[in-house]
C-alpha cells in the first residue's frame, strides 16, 4: 500500500514539472496604437509578419490626432475574448496606454523601454500587453523588446503569489 501512495506523490511532482515547463504560445498578437505611436506600430507590424505571427491590427490607420484611451480601451476589451493572446499598445509615452490598458480586468499591461524591462514583464509580473513609447525608444530596441515580450515565459512560483494579488 505504501508502495503505491509513493508511486502516487511521484506522478503528481512529475505532473507538475511537465506543467510548469511547458512552453504557452501565444494564438496571435494585437496591435494598437494611438497618432503618436502609428509609424512604430507599423514597423512591428511588418517584424511580425515576417515572423509569421497571426495579427490583428485595430488601428490606428494614419497620423490624424486621436486620443490614446480609446485604443488601449479597444485592445484591452478584445483581449478578454481570448487569454492566450498578447496585447501591444503603441503611444507617445507608453504611460497613458499602460494607465488605461491596466483598469481593465485580467490585463497587466508593462511599459516596456529596454531588454531586461521587458524581460522582467514577463518573467516576474506575467505582463499580457506590452506598451512602448515612440517618442522614447530607438526602433531598433523596440523590435527587440517585441520580440523579448513574445518568447519570454512566466516564471511563476513566488511570482504567481504575487500576480494574484493583482
């Protein structure tokens, strides 16, 4: 009888190793971006294309003004829709699409402006939307930081106690 709980507890903690590793691809990437942030979006639009990344872009479409919240409000609203979808919002800043983006349940939107931020996003805080600042970061850094955000896993363990207390 011991015999088998032991075999019993062995399963489970392999289980959990098998979980706990498994690589969580996202379905497809959404972008949004206010005026500020059009050109940018642009760019990493065409970057994940040649990536063969499903995308699906809700604007803007040119650089007439628009207000920002409207779009994060957009991306976020249609992130609920499908979990294993990930969210980059596009503006100025980055700081008005994060504020926004972050009222909404089940988003953890990071504003992204390096490497190890982003990386960080994601490992430690789960971040589902990424929001970059045109005006403050180098095209060339906000590829990478793109493609950082989307192959970077969630570490969990003491970050997920953490997470949930979001």
């Amino acid at each position: 009888m011991v015999y088998f709980h032991i075999l019993y507890i062995c399963r489970l903690i392999l289980t959990l190793k098998v979980v706990t590793k498994k690589k969580i691809k996202a379905i497809s990437v959404i972008l949004a971006s206010d005026h500020a942030g059009f050109r940018l979006k642009e760019k990493i639009k065409r970057f994940l294309l040649k990536k063969r990344k499903k995308i699906l872009d809700l604007g803007t479409k040119n650089i007439n003004s628009v207000d920002y919240p409207d779009y994060a409000h957009l991306l976020s609203k249609q992130m609920k829709k499908n979990r294993n979808q990930m969210g980059i919002l596009i503006c100025g800043s980055g700081t008005g699409m994060s504020m926004t983006a972050n009222k909404h349940k089940n988003i953890r939107a990071a504003q992204c402006y390096n490497i190890k931020s982003t990386k960080l996003s994601r490992e430690h805080n789960n971040a589902n939307v990424m929001t970059l600042g045109a005006r403050l970061i180098k095209p060339d850094i906000a590829l990478k930081c793109v493609n950082i955000f989307l192959k970077t896993n969630f570490n969990g363990g003491r970050h997920l106690r953490r997470v949930k207390k979001i």
